[in-house]
C-alpha cells in the first residue's frame, strides 16, 4: 500500500495528459522518461566478448539539458552507458536513451530538463515484470524518487523487451496479454492512465517464436500507446543485441514517436 504522501506526490506529478502539459510547467521541473525493459534497453551496442568498445556516437553525446537517475536514487549528469549501475550483471554500452533525449531536444518542443529513469535489466521475460514483482516494485520506487528528486513530470514510460519470450511458445502464446496488463497495472500505479507508452517491436530473438511476439506488440490497442519497429536495424556481432548504429536509430525513431504526442 502507497502512503498518501506518495499518491498526492504522484497525482501532482503524473495525472495530467502529455498534450495538456504546458510549457511553463516543464520548465520549472523536470520531463522524466522511464527506460525499461530488458538488454536492449538497457543497451549493448559497442559490447564484444563483454568488453564495450567505449565508442559514444554524436547523437549520444551528453548534454547539461539530459539528467539520469544513478542507483542511489539522485540525480547527475546522463552519460553512456546510462544502465551501468542497474543492469549490473552484464556490460552495457549504448541503448537507445541518450539518442532519444538530444534528438527530443533538437526538436525545441519546451519541455526544458529531461530526466531519465532507467529501469531496465537484460535476460528479463514480461512475466517478470508482473506487477508485485521485484522488478516492477523497482520501478516505481525508481519513479517515485525521480518526482521527489527536484519534482516534474513522468511524460512516458519507454519500453523495449520481449527477446526472452520468443523461447517459449506457451510465453509467446500469453505475451500480448501479459504485456496489455503490465502497461494498464504500472500507468495505474503511477496515477496516470493515459500516460504515453512507446515500445519497440522486436529486431532479434532469443528463440523461435519471434513472429508471434512482433505480432503481439504492432497489435497493442491501448490509447497512448505507441509502437516503433526495429526490424532490419543493423544487428551486433552477437546476433541478438543491436549495435551501436541500431541503438541510435531506435533512439530517433521513439523521440519520432513522442513528437507526435505533443505537438
């Protein structure tokens, strides 16, 4: 059960539509985006032999306007990897999230400071992600420390998983509705339940049931719920993450799709 500090705090924050947001409210705090998922997410391009190759493209270069979430719960400059402290089990390298943010920016949309949360841990299956879970309950601690952080507004929730459920056809066969009640249950939890939802349709896959699961997220109907489709993004040596040059053009194709929820 939240206290009720916590759901005035998140009602404050989170209630409000995207498209209502004015731009004045943006500037007095900041416009935070949750990054979760699994590795491609969390990002591994640049990663070989699990060894990242320390190479940080233009479009992810850091900027004073792009904050990120550290582990211990405060807020500090973003740079890559942006998941280095949380998905800690493996080397990350570039994920999507820094492209996403400068590209945002470069469109001047006024919605001053961005500030990332990530979330997301690799090898993870949507089952994982149920709400209770450790993960989920991870989240939203995540969410709620970014709004106590300084304050601002959770303005989407940006969510690339779903490899690990390609090797099961019975978690192929319940993906898409597991996957309509994780987004229902967190936008719920944080109070928001048009908060916007843009997801990545599978490049790769763990297993052999990749078709199903891409038709399962291009087939999401939830309002604000937006998907981009990473298929044909150049893929790593790995054969399963997407490399550096995929991560950055996932990364410009989810600010694509938030554009279009405010302007």
């Amino acid at each position: 059960m939240y206290s009720l500090v916590w759901l005035m705090l998140l009602s404050y924050s989170s209630l409000a539509s995207t498209n209502n947001l004015s731009n004045d409210n943006a500037l007095h705090g900041k416009s935070i985006f949750i990054l979760a998922g699994q590795s491609n997410m969390a990002g591994r391009g640049g990663v070989v032999n699990g060894t990242w190759d320390g190479f940080i493209p233009p479009e992810c270069q850091s900027n004073p306007r792009i904050l990120r979430l550290n582990a211990e719960l405060t807020w500090e400059s973003a740079r890559e990897p942006l998941h280095r402290d949380i998905d800690v089990l493996k080397t990350c390298g570039i994920g999507p999230g820094m492209a996403f943010s400068n590209s945002v920016l470069e469109r001047d949309l006024g919605i001053g400071v961005i500030g990332l949360v990530p979330c997301a841990i690799g090898g993870t299956n949507i089952s994982e992600w149920r709400r209770g879970s450790r993960l989920y309950n991870q989240l939203l601690t995540r969410a709620q420390a970014a709004l106590h952080g300084g304050g601002g507004l959770i303005r989407a929730i940006l969510w690339y998983q779903g490899e690990s459920d390609t090797v099961s056809h019975e978690d192929a066969k319940l993906y898409k509705r597991r996957l309509v009640r994780f987004f229902t249950d967190v936008r719920s939890d944080l109070l928001s339940p048009v908060l916007p939802v843009i997801q990545v349709a599978l490049a790769s896959a763990e297993g052999p049931y990749i078709d199903d699961i891409r038709k399962a997220q291009l087939g999401i109907d939830l309002p604000n719920v937006k998907c981009v489709d990473a298929k044909g993004m150049k893929i790593g040596y790995d054969g399963l993450h997407l490399s550096t040059e995929g991560e950055v053009h996932v990364g410009q194709m989810m600010a694509d799709a938030f554009a279009q929820f405010i302007t």
